[in-house]
C-alpha cells in the first residue's frame, strides 16, 4: 500500500513525503484530524518510509515498497482494533500481581512501537512514556528510525510531563507521532515542540467515489448515506455497519414516532425490552443513542428550512412528517433526555427503562 492508496489530504501527504526527501523530517509530529480520518494509517506509512529497506521514488518523491521484511512487518500494525484486543488479552492472561505492572503495547516489528491508550481508563500513563524513554536513545536494531506512534492525546499529566522531557533532547535517529481528534488536548509545550499536521474532512461526493470502488455492491442511495454519516472520515466509511444502522435507525424511528404521535406503546415496550445487560447490549445502546442524536440533528436542519443538509438522506419523507409534529424546544429537550440516558448508562442503570423513560418524558 504505497501513498498513492492513502485517500485525500494530498497537499498534506505531499508535504511530508517532501520533508522525507530533503531529510528534514520532524522528531515529532501531531496528526490532527477526526476519527476514520486516516491519521494511523499515514503514521504507518511514515514509519515504513523511515525503515524500508527497498525505498522506491513516485512522482518524485520517496515511497515505500510494500514488500521488504520491514514493511511488511509493520504493516502487520495496520489493524490497530485487533492488535490492541490482543494485547488486553494477553494481559489479561497473566496473574493478577502482573497484571497491574504490565502496560499495553502494539509492536509488530523492533523499532516500531505503537502506544494506545490504557484501560479501563484509556489514558496514556506514564509507565507507558517510560518504555519510550527506556528504549528511545538505543539505535535502531533493524531500520534507519525508531519510530513511536501515540494513538491517543488523553495523557494523563506525569505522562505528558514525561514525554515533554524526551521532546526536548530527541535522539537524531527517532520520531515520535502523536494522534489526535483534537491538538489542544495536547500540552502547549507539546505541541510548540512537534510539527502539527491537519487532515481535512472529505466531501460526501470524494467518499462516495471511494465506496462506489470498495463497496459496489451497496446501491448508490446506501453510498450517499453511509458517505454523509462519516462526516468526511474515509476510515469510518470503509468500516461503516451499514445493517446494525439501519436497525438501530428502524428502533429510533419507532421511539420518536411514539414520542410524537403517541398511541400505543405496545411496538415501543418491544423494541426496549431488546436493550439487555452485558458488553452486546452495551454496545447496541451505544449505537441507538449515536442514531438518535443523528435523526435529532436532521429533524432541526429540517426546521430550519435547511433539507439539503440532512444526513438520513434516504428517510427525508419520514424525516418531514415528523419534523411536521416537532419544534426547536421540542428538538432540544429530547437531546438533553438523550444525555441523561448517556449518563445513566455510565451508572449502570438498567437500559430498557432508561429508553422507556426517555420515550415517556417525550410525549406531546
């Protein structure tokens, strides 16, 4: 997978393919952009860049080849969801006196070391940034670069404090990649000693263009949905659970109409009482709540007389019948029953009646 394949953001990409071949690459880079938007996958490739051991040359400046025994096992770091339930499970696995000694670690080959964020917390901690400084100022054992990728900004503050020391004296054959949806997160001092990279959100007709090639047997109108619902990430449309939506959207639906139209509740008790305990209904809860704020948000643009900017393309008809029984208050007060629902599941309440409660405190 050379930069060629790497979808957007050429500007970006162009600009630090450049700094590459002038060998004026940073010690320290922030990828700043939102989620699915690609900022791994353009650390990998960096990475492979720095350590390929047949470095090839397109449109004039240097790429990688895909193949050698670094690349290669590099890339095996490409699925960073199945890579991390590894390590949470190797941990797991250990005894429980090792278990709290031990951090989370992604690392396919020896210069390489990916650092995600450690639960239950999910913050970087400073054990974490300790291995970085254990083992930064070694030479590479196989490549050119040692290379760090931190998936996350959620540092928690002795870890940052840690990492701002190894920024300020990086070894010459080292660099440090920070991700994040959001660089303020990050230390000033962090970032005034890193180069911040931005990428952008892709149009909805870039995305579509992008799934028309790796998902042709979606329908054009599915197309349209998923590349609106990905809010320009290229990552979070190729991954998109276009058939767990559209359930959670069919419950959504059934939810709001009740709430607006009232009636029987009957069809509602049904759909609630789907919502169970444990880790699948947790994360079924999680999508139906991401789907109603989304259907929330399209009813307001409705409102405002603002159609054309509607995600849901594919539902607008429904959309405006229920927007016709709907006002802006109205809009406004199922989003903060929504956050209450949100926080309710935070405390373990119990999901069914928190949905129950919801739909009931709706009602016209």
């Amino acid at each position: 997978m050379p930069f060629a394949d790497f979808h957007g953001n050429a500007e970006t990409v162009h600009r630090l393919r450049d700094m590459l071949a002038r060998e004026r690459f940073p010690h320290a880079v922030v990828l700043a952009g939102g989620q699915g938007s690609g900022k791994y996958t353009l650390a990998l490739m960096l990475a492979q860049a720095l350590n390929c051991l047949s470095p090839t040359e397109t449109d004039g400046l240097p790429d990688f080849c895909g193949m050698c025994r670094n690349c290669a096992r590099i890339a095996q770091a490409a699925d960073l969801d199945a890579r991390f339930a590894e390590a949470v499970e190797a941990r797991e696995n250990l005894r429980e006196a090792d278990k709290k000694e031990t951090r989370l670690f992604v690392q396919t080959h020896p210069d390489v070391l990916v650092i995600p964020p450690d639960p239950p917390q999910m913050m970087i901690k400073v054990d974490q940034v300790r291995r970085v400084i254990e083992t930064i100022y070694y030479r590479p054992a196989e490549g050119r670069e040692r290379v760090y990728i931190f998936t996350d900004s959620a540092f928690m503050k002795e870890a940052a404090n840690s990492l701002l020391k190894v920024l300020e004296e990086p070894p010459e054959f080292a660099t440090i990649f920070l991700l994040t949806e959001n660089p303020g997160e990050l230390l000033p001092t962090i970032r005034s000693r890193a180069a911040v990279f931005t990428l952008g959100a892709l149009t909805a007709e870039e995305i579509e263009a992008y799934l028309a090639r790796q998902r042709p047997e979606w329908k054009p109108a599915q197309r349209a949905l998923v590349a609106r619902l990905s809010e320009g990430a290229v990552g979070r449309a190729r991954s998109f659970d276009l058939e767990a939506y559209s359930g959670a959207r069919g419950h959504a639906l059934a939810i709001l109409n009740s709430a607006l139209r009232g009636g029987e509740h009957s069809e509602l008790f049904k759909i609630t009482e789907s919502y169970r305990a444990g880790a699948e209904g947790k994360a079924k809860t999680e999508e139906l709540i991401r789907t109603l704020y989304s259907l929330l948000r399209d009813l307001m643009f409705v409102q405002s007389g603002a159609a054309g900017m509607i995600r849901n393309t594919d539902i607008a008809p429904d959309l405006k019948r229920l927007a016709e029984s709907a006002d802006f208050d109205w809009i406004a007060m199922a989003s903060d029953r929504l956050a209450e629902v949100e926080r309710g599941m935070r405390r373990n309440l119990l999901r069914s009646l928190s949905l129950d409660a919801f739909a009931a405190a709706l009602e016209k």
